[in-house]
C-alpha cells in the first residue's frame, strides 16, 4: 500500500477556537436578517433527498463539519477532529463536549450514532460513504470502519447534520419533518407553509457570544420579480443567484459577495431515461443525436440570458472533474437524423420534456430544447412539476420515459455527488439512469485514490464518459453565483462554500 495509506491523517481544529467566517469590523448584537429560502420538503435531514433542506434548516440544525471558504478543506464543528486511519480504513470523529440540543438533551456520541442509523435505514449509506460498522468508543468518540479506502470520509461524514433523537422519539416523524431541534444558534418560533419560517435566538447555544442577530426570517418566494421587489424595497436582506434581470438591475449597485467558485456555480442540466429499455433514449445513438441537434452556446445564452456559458461536461471551468480537452458537440441536423434513423426511429418519436417549475432557468432549458428535437423530428411535450412532485420520481420514477430538466449546484469535487446520485451506490435515479461498468470504475477508483492528481484524472474519465461519451446526463449552461446584500450585513455566509451552507450564528447588521 502506498505510503500515503500508513500516513494517520487528523484534521484537528477545535470548533470553539476557529472563527466561522473572516471578521468584517466589530459585531454589533440585535435586528432581524431576513433571507429566501429554498423550496421546503423536510427539517428531518436523516431522511432528506435534497441539500436544499439543509440550507432551510441552518439556523437550528448544525453539521459536523464545515468547509473552510479559503481552501474548500472541511474544518472541525460539532466535531473537533477527524481523524483519518487510511491503514486501518476507520476515521474517528473527535465530538465537541458540553453542547446540548435545543430541547436540552446532550450532544453525544449516541445521538451521531442515532442520525447515522437513521441515514442507513433510509438508504441513505452512501452519505456516509458506505461504512461497514460504526460504533461508540465513549461519550464523545465515534469511530466508522470501512472495507475499502476512500479520499472523501472526513468531506462527506462532515456534511451530516445533527438532529436531537430525543425529539424525534417523543413527537414522531411527521412532527421532526416541520420542527427543526438541533444544536443551532436558533430555534424556529413557527413556520407557515409556503411563507416564511421564523427563527429566534437560542439563548443556550454553545458558542460564546453567538449569535448576533435576535432573529432569522426564512422567507419562501418562488416568483423571481417579487425576490427582487423584495431586496429592492428593504424587505429582504440578501438576494442569493437572481434571475438575470434582477442581476443587471442590481450589478452595477450592489456588490457580488458571492465566491467565486466552483462550488458556488449553479448548473442546468437534463438527463435521457437511459436505464429503462423501453425509452428510445436507452440507446446511445438517440442521445447522441440529441447532442448534436444542439447549438451549446445559443442554449447557455437562452437559459441565462448571456450571463452563463456552456460546458461539455457535468462541471464548470476550475472544478477537477473538468478537463479543458473535452469539446462541445457540433450542431449537425442531418447527422443527427441519421443517427436517428440508424437507431430505428427514421420518423422521430413522441417524448416528454419533464421539468421541475422550482427554478427559472429550467423552463427556458426545456423551450429551447424542444425546438432543437423537433428540428430532427422529435415531438416533445413540456410537462411542468412542483418542487415536491418532481423530488417524488427522484430515486424510482422514469419521467414518462423522456427527458428530465432540472438545475444543481456544481463542485469543486464531484466524487461524493455522481456515487450519491448518480451511481448503482446512489440514493436517486436508480431506474432513470443506465450505470456503465466503465464510468463507474473510473468513478469508485477516483474515491479510492491515493493522490489528488490521481483522484483528479480519474474524475476527469468519469465526467467524460458521464456526460459527454454516454451523455447520461448533461449540463445545458452554467452561470457563476451571485449574491447582494444590503449594506450593513455581515458575516452570513451566504454563497462563500457551497450553495446550502451559511452561517446564521456569526451573521450580524449595522
């Protein structure tokens, strides 16, 4: 085994000791920070299908890491070390003592112990990277076992967010879904579905002289014109990745505070039901017909209205899994009809364009793409889901055999994000999306690798083949994140990691 494997690696940061973001000038205490929040599914992560969640619940429901917005490196939390065993394939988690939940139970080894069964049992293992065992050593020691070295343990496990077991096992699923009880800087005074959620401080929370703020208003604004009345008129103090128009109304007034990052990107995408046999899209050919009825740089341009670009990849410039040698495909009609009619379908077909309404930018995705199939003879019907009921096909459904649309965050590193979506290791698209043998060796050899440039040429075959060789899913334009605030916030957090993370407990107003 190569040596970096004998190494015991300890990422030792103790949580109380390390600043959550870089000072901006002096905190001052009170006020009120109102922010959008992301489509509401559930405030009980352990059985959460989307990140998005953890953005909402943020403010009460803390992780065990977090990533440091310099270096991308996850940093201690409700952890203080993670310590990485590559010989002994463990890595042990280090727990911070003395924080307690909300509702005044303890924050112990038991109830990490309690999330991770949790995750498990609702298949979601692969959150975890798939650990054979894990165990309580004492209070505040967790140790995982594996069966196979993995780069992305301590990332990965340091996402987790901890809900208290003791409100759950009082009050039942259905009540955790709508209150969230963690160790967080807040605890929500009421939530009104489709509204707002209302946050006030917790008056026991574990770090000293956090938080700032007396309150975090969480509003739900689905309609990007009332976002940006809202931040325009003072009614919201952050405007996280507006529209287009909002962002050329607002550039040149307003400072982006977002990082720019790979992390922080945001991707439009769709996916060919490439897993079912009864779909034209299971054969390669048809997608790639699709591929190359496409002009990529006119779509990108469409989507976000020339604030975007086109990438060949599942990736955007910067992240590793993005190799500069990848090219976008050429538009060609005629060749896509012949491939088409080489596929057997000389006449075209009828599909279904099926995208979630959530975001914006999927709908003139789905326009655009289907003016491009019909111009090869593909007749496509654009159907309109709900957040909630697009989520609902996620791990079992096939979108009517067709085409998905939708829009995600991109990473610096992808590796936790294609084997926790889309792999046989996955929790989503199990029958939507074929798994080639091929993209999923370079994918599970670039989480055993040894070295980050090997991990990073072997994410880069996994992305090739993923969307570009077997275009199982594709990226259809990406935009860098934007975010303004009004003068006088600080220190929120918001778009300086990655699209879910921020940091209600350091955040404070003028």
């Amino acid at each position: 085994m190569k040596k970096i494997l004998a190494m015991v690696l300890s990422l030792m940061l103790l949580a109380s000791l390390v600043p959550a973001v870089m000072a901006e000038g002096t905190p001052t205490y009170g006020g009120t920070l109102t922010v959008l929040g992301f489509d509401f599914a559930t405030f009980f992560l352990p059985h959460s299908t989307t990140t998005s969640d953890r953005y909402n619940a943020a403010p009460a429901i803390e992780s065990l890491g977090r990533r440091n917005p310099e270096t991308g490196d996850t940093e201690g939390w409700l952890a203080d070390e993670f310590i990485i065993d590559a010989e002994a394939l463990t890595l042990t988690l280090k727990l911070h003592q003395g924080i307690k939940f909300s509702d005044g139970t303890d924050f112990n080894a038991d109830a990490v112990i309690w999330n991770f069964q949790q995750m498990v049992d609702f298949g979601k293992s692969s959150e975890l990277v798939n650990p054979a065992s894990f165990e309580k050593v004492d209070d505040y020691t967790v140790v995982l076992k594996y069966e196979s070295w993995a780069n992305t343990w301590a990332d990965t496990v340091g996402e987790v967010r901890i809900y208290s077991p003791a409100a759950y096992e009082a009050n039942g699923e259905d009540w955790a879904a709508i209150h969230p009880v963690g160790t967080g800087a807040f605890v929500m005074k009421e939530m009104v579905a489709d509204s707002h959620i209302s946050y006030v401080k917790n008056e026991n929370y574990w770090r000293e002289g956090e938080p700032y703020l007396d309150g975090i208003e969480v509003l739900f604004m689905s309609d990007a014109t009332t976002q940006l009345s809202a931040f325009t008129n003072g009614e919201l103090d952050v405007l996280r990745n507006p529209n287009s128009v909002g962002i050329k109304q607002l550039m040149d007034k307003y400072e982006n505070v977002a990082n720019a990052a790979p992390d922080l990107a945001g991707i439009t995408y769709m996916m060919f039901c490439s897993g079912v046999e009864e779909s034209p899209f299971s054969k390669l050919d048809v997608r790639l017909a699709v591929m190359h009825a496409i002009d990529w740089e006119e779509m990108a341009d469409a989507i976000y209205d020339g604030l975007g670009g086109a990438t060949p990849l599942f990736a955007v410039p910067g992240a590793w899994s993005y190799d500069e040698n990848v090219e976008l495909y050429t538009q060609d009609f005629d060749l896509a009809k012949k491939m088409l009619a080489d596929a057997g379908y000389p006449n075209g077909f009828d599909t279904v364009i099926t995208l979630n309404a959530e975001n914006a930018a999927n709908e003139p995705c789905a326009v655009m793409l289907q003016y491009y199939l019909s111009e090869i003879g593909i007749n496509a019907e654009i159907k309109k889901l709900t957040n909630a009921d697009f989520n609902a096909q996620k791990a079992e459904g096939n979108y009517d055999l067709g085409i998905m649309v939708n829009n995600g965050s991109s990473k610096l590193d992808f590796t936790a994000n294609y084997i926790r979506l889309y792999s046989s290791e996955g929790v989503n698209y199990k029958v939507m999306m074929e798994k080639p043998a091929d993209y999923e060796e370079a994918l599970f050899a670039a989480r055993a690798a040894t070295t980050l440039e090997e991990k990073k040429e072997l994410l880069k075959t996994a992305a090739r083949l993923f969307s570009h060789d077997y275009a199982l899913v594709v990226a259809t334009g990406y935009q860098s994140a934007y975010c303004y605030a009004q003068p006088g916030v600080h220190n929120t957090g918001i778009c300086s990691t990655t699209a879910e993370a921020w940091t209600p407990e350091s955040a404070w107003k003028e």
